[in-house]
C-alpha cells in the first residue's frame, strides 16, 4: 500500500505550533537536555515527527502514559546518547470510580474543560471496568484531584494511580463494504451510507476531519488507518489492504469508535 506523504502546515495555527515544537527540538539540540512536548492530537504528531526528522542529534519518542495505542501523546525529547524510556516523563495518572455508568469520555472533558485546563495539558481518558482514568500533564493534576468533584450532577473522587493501566479502543460497529476509490467523498459516502454528492457537501462545508486534520477537498486520499471524523456522526478508522472486487471496487473495513 502507498503512504500518504508529509503534508505541511496548512493554519495559521499549525504554524505556530510547529514554531513552539521545533523551539523544544533546538533547545535539546544546543543544550543537550531532555525536552517535552504538551500532549499533541495525531495531526500535531505527525507535524512533530516531521520536525524532529531535521535534528538527527534529538532522539524522540511519544508517550501516551499507558499501555496501548493511544491517542493523545506527549514527546520526549532527549539527546541521542540517552534512552527516552528512563526519562521520567511529566504526565500522571488520574482514578475516579464511576458512580454513573452513563457518563462519557466527553463528560468527563467538558468537566476538565470547565476549570479552565488547556487541551494540551490533557491526554486521553480511559472508561473501563467501573472506573475513569484521565491522563494529563503533572501540572494540572492537583488540580484536576482538588477541584474536579462532579460531572453532571455525579460525584467524583480522583487519585493518583499507580498501578498498571492497559487499554484498547473498542469499535462499536465494524463492517466491511467496497468503493469506486479512495477519494473523501467515496469513503464519507460508504461509511455513512450516503450519496457520493451529500459526502461531498459535507466535506466542502468543513465537517470532516482525517487525523485531525480538516479536510474540504472531496478528491483527498483516504489511506489505510485514517481516522475519519465526522461532525454529528462520530469517528471512524478505515481499514484497506488493497484488496479489490470482481467488479475493480476497492474493499475496505469501517470500524466505528
């Protein structure tokens, strides 16, 4: 299968972020010491690897603080003579048990939210087995254990865990369907079951996402592993190994989280 190459900074914002990284990657550069980065998105991670390509001296890694494939990863940054895995990453562990099993990740980030905790300072949050762990930048996390007391009306008690933490994204759905190509508007067409001319209105009207990244070019190439995220419908990781049809359609696997 081909690989989508390296797209460059496309915002304003992602300019200035990859401004504030590639000042982190100088610093353990010239200064030979170990840098972190804020916890990044998978578009911000992927602006980030390809920073960090020009420092052949920076040795890097993401963490995302469990065991697993995680989402939202923070970067070491540390010179090539050391090992990233030693170095004492800032992030921690946050366990509350849950008193309302109907609560959800989105819940429990409008509370964080709430108390006025930047993005980059959180990390993935984790609902599994009665309870809710929230990753996030040691800088936060009194906060988060102090002030964060309930989410809808729920009582919540956080502390700091310890322990081993293995987790996997469920998919809700998965079901495997063909399309023309791989083009946005064929792939946003079969995952949500609709024409090829509403997946494009959605497109152009900046509804979808693919690994973060906002996409409103209908012929954008969907490649294996995206994630596709769409406004009001949820998010979706696309599996294709270039398998084809009798009739030279492509087949691909669409897993709902």
């Amino acid at each position: 299968m081909n690989m989508r190459g390296y797209i460059p900074p496309r915002t304003a914002e992602e300019q200035v972020f990859v401004k504030k990284i590639t000042r982190i990657l100088e610093l353990c550069d010239g200064l030979g010491r170990v840098q972190f980065t804020l916890f990044m998105d998978l578009r911000q991670q992927q602006l980030f690897a390809a920073q960090a390509n020009r420092y052949p001296d920076v040795k890097t890694a993401f963490v995302c603080g469990y065991e697993g494939e995680g989402e939202r990863k923070l970067a070491v940054c540390c010179p090539e003579y050391m090992d990233t895995q030693t170095v004492a990453v800032p992030l921690v562990i946050l366990r509350a048990k849950l008193n309302d099993t109907d609560l959800s990740h989105k819940d429990f980030l409008g509370a964080a939210m709430s108390l006025k905790i930047d993005r980059e300072y959180m990390g993935d949050i984790i609902i599994s087995d009665g309870y809710v762990y929230m990753i996030c930048h040691k800088n936060v996390a009194d906060i988060i254990k102090d002030e964060l007391i309930s989410v809808k009306r729920s009582l919540v008690s956080f502390e700091v865990w310890d322990g081993p933490l293995s987790f996997e994204k469920q998919y809700t759905e998965q079901r495997t369907t063909t399309v023309a190509s791989l083009r946005a508007d064929s792939v946003v067409a079969a995952v949500l079951n609709k024409s090829r001319t509403e997946a494009a209105k959605l497109i152009k009207q900046g509804n979808v996402k693919v690994n973060q990244m906002d996409v409103e070019n209908v012929d954008f190439e969907i490649f294996d592993n995206d994630i596709i995220s769409i406004r009001y419908n949820g998010k979706f990781k696309i599996f294709c190994d270039g398998g084809k049809s009798r009739k030279d359609r492509i087949f691909i696997t669409v897993a709902k989280y």
